[in-house]
C-alpha cells in the first residue's frame, strides 16, 4: 500500500468517528516529530501495539479484503502480572470490505455494532483439526440472548447490538449499507499467537513511502528518547 492511501484511510476513518462523536485518546493524533521527543512513559503504548493499525491480510486488496482499526487499550500476555487483562478497539469497515475467515484459541470477545450501517457477520465452528465445520450450528449470545445459528449463517447486527464470539468460532465480518463503526471488547490481544486463519494470510501491509506519515502504525513507533 502507498504511505499516500494510508493517510487518506486515517483522515477519513477519523471523520467517521467524529461523524458519530466518537473520541479517540490524544495519543492517536501525535506526529511522528511528536513521537520522536516521546520517552518510557510511553512504554505501554509501544509494547502493546495500542494506536493504529491496518492490515490487506498480504493481498493487496485492502478495499475488498482489510481492516482499518485502533487499538484503545489492551494488555499484554508477555506481562500477565499487573497486565491489563482486557483489549477495546474501533474498527472502520466500508461496504465491499470484508475482514476474512479466522478464530482465536484463546481470546472470548464481543463484537458490537457502534454506528453507521449494518454489521453482517458468517459463523462456522471449527472440528477437532481446526479446520472450518460447515454442517454444526453453533450456539452464541447476542446481547445476552442465546441464540442457534447454523453452519455459515450470517447474522446482522444493527447499531447497538452484539455478539459474543468464543474461542474457536470461525467468523468473517463486513459493513452494509454504509461505513460502519464497529466495536470490540475482549480478553487481551495478542495477534502474534492467537489468530488461526481459515486460509494462510500476511498481517502488515508493505508500504510504499509516497510521502511522509500522517500518524505511525502501531508496529512503527521508534524507541524511547533520551
């Protein structure tokens, strides 16, 4: 991906936000010249990949196939103690944009409608091999409502709704409608060890520095000033 289009995708999701008078913390506004004067006390904003973050799942094909996301708070699971066990992140979906097929072996989360279109997400389960089950309906909760859904359904959520995905359950994502905010709560992040796609994908885009950045990726701050 450009530099260019990156910035581009930052200036518009951030529109959106303040469209649906959603705020982000300062930290997601400083300047690459900001960050260079930044010290240790900024330490848990770099070791926990807080800030933004993108992804084209190596393909190249962000419009179709990405996510646009901000990680608010999360914690670590190299430091359990005293971590924060918990993660929040908003992430911007477009309609025609799809966040693809995957499961987490640990991480219980809920993914929740915040604004804009209609959130639309597939659930399968996943077999004993860890591959996609696509003849067992699966049991989850929307908004605490225990509900069936067979193999490959797609439920929708409107603004405000949610559903609790769990451990093993194989879900992809996407907007109708219009540009959606979606939420997500959940047990800490750890996209190092904790992601099993359906099929094999990249995580981090390779950039073509076009321009110079608008705000760092999460995977870009420098080390600590003197």
């Amino acid at each position: 991906m450009k530099r260019s289009t990156i910035n581009r995708l930052m200036e518009e999701a951030v529109a959106l936000l303040q469209r649906w008078n959603f705020a982000l913390p300062p930290f997601a506004f400083w300047s690459p010249d900001d960050w260079r004067g930044k010290g240790p006390e900024c330490d848990e904003i770099r070791r926990n990949a807080l800030g933004w973050d993108i992804t084209d799942f190596g393909l190249g094909e962000f419009e179709s196939n990405g996510v646009l996301l901000f990680t608010i708070r999360n914690g670590n699971p190299a430091d359990p103690e005293g971590s924060k066990p918990y993660c929040e992140k908003i992430i911007v979906s477009k309609p025609g944009q799809r966040c693809l097929l995957h499961f987490h072996w640990q991480k219980v989360e809920d993914i929740i409608n915040r604004a804009g279109g209609v959130l639309a997400m597939r659930l399968y389960g996943s077999d004993e091999t860890e591959q996609v089950d696509r003849s067992t309906p699966l049991a989850v909760s929307l908004d605490g409502v225990r509900t069936e859904v067979p193999a490959g359904g797609v439920v929708r959520l409107g603004n405000g709704e949610s559903i609790c995905l769990e451990p093993g359950m194989y879900h992809e994502f996407w907007a109708e409608g219009e540009p959606t905010l979606i939420g997500e709560v959940s047990a800490v992040n750890d996209d190092a060890a904790d992601n099993r796609f359906a099929d094999p994908v990249g995580r981090f885009p390779e950039i073509e520095e076009d321009e110079p950045p608008l705000y760092y990726l999460c995977n870009e701050y420098p080390p600590p000033a003197d």
